[in-house]
C-alpha cells in the first residue's frame, strides 16, 4: 500500500483531525455519563449487578472482539467509509437505547454500540498518522487524547444532570453530537492511501478470541457476585483455558490472521502494545469505583459524584497534549514511562488513603495524580506504536494497540467487581451499588466496602508498576 504522493494538504490534515476528535469526544462522553447512571439503572430497570455490570462490560467487549477486524476491514474498503459509517450506526442505536425496557435489551443496544465504536476506533488512529508527518504525530495523537480526556470530564458532569432529568437522556443526548460528527466526517475526510485486495477476515480467529475473552470476564464478573464455586465460573475460566490458545495456533497459521503475531517481533511495538495494557488494567476502573464510593458511601447525588470526578480526567485533558508535544521532541519511551509511575503513586496513595471520612481534597489531588500519569502516558505511547510499523500495516497496528487497550479495559472492570463484591454481604452490596444506603456511611459501616476498594486499587498500581518496566524496555523510538 503506496501513499499517494505527499501524505496530505495542511487543510486536511486538520480536517482529520477535527473528525477524529469528535468522535473521541462523543465516545467518551458517552462511557464517562454511563458510570455515573449505573445505580440508577440498578434501580429503576429492576435488575441485579450481574446484569448491571454487562451493560457496561457488553460495549466494552463487543468493541473489543471486533477491533482488529475493522483495522482490517479499514486497510480494505477504506478508513473514511468505516469511521462515517460506524459514527452513523452509533448515533442510531443511541436513540435507541433510550427506549429500551429492560435490562436485556439495553445490553444488546450497547453492544451494537460497542460494534459502531470499533469502527471508530480502530481507524481513529490511522487517519490521524496518514494525515500528520512524523514530526508532528505526537502533538496530533495528543490533541486526540485532550478531546477524549474533555469528554470524560463533561461525561460525569452530562450524567450527573441526565440522570436527574431521566437516564434514557444519558443516551439521548448522544444524537446531536452524533449527527454532527457524521456528516462533518463525511464532508470532510478522504482516502489518502491505496486499498488492499484480496485480503480475507479471520472468521476462526475472531470466534475463538471472542468466545475466550467472554468466558474469563463471566467467570470474574460472576464469581465475585456469586461465588468461586459457581459452575458458570467454571465454565467461564475452563473456555478461556481452552479458546485462547486455539486463538494462537488459528492466528498462527491464518493466512490474514486477526492478529499478525510476527509484529510483536519489534521490541518497541510489542512493548508499547503492553504497556497499553496495563495501564487499561490499572486505570480503567477507577471512575467506576469512585462512583459507587461517592454515591453509595458518600452518600452524594448524581450530580454532585459527577463534579467530584472532574479532577480524574480534568488533569489528563491539561496532560495529553503537553506530553504529545514532548513527544515530538523527546523520546516517547521517557515520557511514557513516567507517566506509568505517576499513575502507579496515585494509585498507590488512593489505595492506602482514601476511606470514608477522608476530605474531598486529598481525593481530589490524588485522582489528579492518576489523571495526569494517564495523560502523560497515552499520546507517546501511541505514537511510539503506531511509527513502529509501515503505512500499510497501520489499520492493523491502531487495530492491536486498542484491542489491548480494551482487554485492559475490561479486565480492569471485572477485577474490580469481582474483589469489591467478594468483600461485601450481599444486602450491603445492592445498598451500596444501587445508592440506597440512605446516608453516608460510617467508617465501620463502609469498612467491607473500601477494604475490597482498596486491594482493587493496588492491584491497579502494581500493574501500573510492571507497565512502566516493560515501557522503559522498549528500547528507543
């Protein structure tokens, strides 16, 4: 695949970006207004936390397992087709969601989501790095991490004031952004590379990483609900064991495999890719926590537990660009990897610190803390990947960065609630995570609570930790 001559105009290259930037705007939004109305939805759509937790984990999973076949579908019908037409499918289903009835049906409406978002995602990154010359790719991937980073921060602010109107606005308030960011990147984004031919979708590979990665987060989400001795855990974890490395031998011998495994022979991309990883496990979960802490614990509104998630991505919106600037002028290796030991302090403190009587402030200064090491962390990193790898090998390589990311995602998420639940009665886990306690709670009353809080958050600065090594040893980019 041949770039067409020079890579693109200087009015284009903006033009992409802006695109892109919408649609990481609209995402995140969109996951940041969620979380806050998870105990709402509890509530009133009359469900259990199994359930519950799939609303969330069902976007996450689909956009997950079909990541790398849109990089893939990206590199043959074309970046612009798919983004436009996966920012189209997106806005649709959310005006759909907010008629659901049930919580079956809302989990199927987010997993149609999370299939638009794929579309999106995986060739966000690849427009950007066939618009932009190397020299100023970190500073573009960071202004892409600065919108993603303002609508985390306006999404649990949107939340807290949708959920009091009604939740079904959550999804609702998505369309107008949606219509916009679709015909803007119609209007505005072209083809700037030539398409592949002949290349196949990886069918068996697919189904084998999909059926994997969906028995391990039953396994976790259930067996912290309902205990290890589940025969569904079972299951869950025994497919796991059984479809991953089905998943290796299929890619392996795949004449277009899902995942093409000899790229992971680069140091920088293999590292970079698992650095991505876990820095998803470490962080990923922390809004979701924080949430039912401020909300169950704290006894606040939903509008009030959005305002005090602010500092979390309010720093990361201030951090990415900085970072990607330096990126550009530095080595990304550097600047990624102090950002994964500023994520792993933050973490550290908040495991250590934070209880129900702790003052706002010094959650606030910590959750900055994580904000910012997440912010200083991503837009090097994803330049570092992305300039490991030839332009026809980019749809793919966005592909792999942000299915790791993803599985970090997920993992982050069903770990969290499989250590916070086991730690919990189950009475006072639906008054908790439904925001029904009533009051705040005392320190003995929450004890259960933050004592499963807090291991949740080591568990997230140890993976912090080993993500800075591996970061640290990717060698120079």
């Amino acid at each position: 695949m041949k770039a067409r001559g020079l890579r693109a105009g200087l009015e284009y290259k903006w033009g992409a970006l802006s695109c892109t930037s919408i649609g990481a705007l609209l995402a995140s939004i969109n996951g940041g207004s969620l979380i806050v109305a998870l105990p709402t939805l509890l509530r009133e759509l009359h469900t259990g936390l199994f359930s519950l937790v799939w609303v969330l984990l069902s976007y996450l999973l689909a956009q997950t397992a079909l990541t790398l076949t849109a990089g893939r579908i990206a590199d043959v019908v074309g970046r612009k087709r798919l983004y436009v037409g996966g920012f189209a499918l997106f806005t649709a289903v959310s005006l759909l969601a907010g008629f659901v009835g049930g919580a079956g049906q809302l989990i199927a409406a987010r997993t149609l989501m999370g299939a638009a978002g794929a579309f999106m995602m995986a060739t966000s990154s690849v427009i950007v790095t066939d618009a932009f010359p190397s020299r100023e790719l970190g500073r573009a991937l960071g202004i892409n991490m600065m919108m993603a980073a303002a609508g985390s921060t306006l999404g649990v602010v949107v939340g807290g004031v949708m959920t009091s109107i009604s939740w079904r606005w959550v999804f609702w308030f998505n369309v107008p952004l949606g219509v916009v960011g679709t015909a803007w990147a119609a209007a505005n984004l072209r083809e700037v590379v030539e398409l592949e031919k002949g290349r196949r979708l990886d069918v068996a590979g697919n189904l084998a990483f999909l059926g994997g990665l969906a028995g391990l987060l039953v396994a976790l989400t259930l067996g912290g609900i309902r205990g290890w001795g589940s025969p569904l855990v079972a299951a869950g974890f025994g497919a796991a064991a059984l479809l991953f490395p089905l998943f290796l031998l299929v890619e392996a011998r795949a004449k277009d495999p899902m995942v093409r495994l000899s790229t992971f022979r680069s140091r920088t991309f293999a590292f970079g890719n698992l650095s991505a990883f876990l820095n998803s496990v470490a962080r990923f979960a922390v809004m979701f926590m924080f949430v039912f802490f401020f909300i169950g614990v704290r006894g606040y509104d939903h509008l009030m537990a959005g305002l005090l998630l602010v500092p979390l991505a309010g720093v990361m919106f201030v951090a990415a660009p900085v970072s990607g600037w330096l990126a550009d002028r530095g080595e990304a290796r550097v600047i990624s990897t102090a950002g994964m030991l500023v994520t792993a302090a933050g973490l550290l403190g908040m495991g250590t610190l934070v209880g129900a009587g702790t003052p706002y402030r010094e959650i606030a200064l910590l959750m900055a803390v994580v904000g910012a090491g997440s912010g200083i962390f991503n837009s090097p990193n994803t330049r570092s990947i992305m300039s490991s790898v030839g332009p026809g090998e980019r749809g793919v390589a966005s592909g792999t960065r942000t299915l790791l990311t993803n599985v970090g995602g997920v993992l982050s998420i069903a770990l969290a609630i499989s250590i916070v639940a086991g730690a919990i009665p189950q009475r006072e886990m639906f008054e908790i995570f439904s925001g029904t306690t009533g009051h705040p709670l005392s320190p003995e009353e929450a004890g259960p609570f933050v004592s499963g809080f807090h291991r949740a958050l080591l568990v997230g600065a140890a993976a912090s930790l080993l993500g800075a090594l591996f970061s640290a040893l990717r060698g120079r980019t």
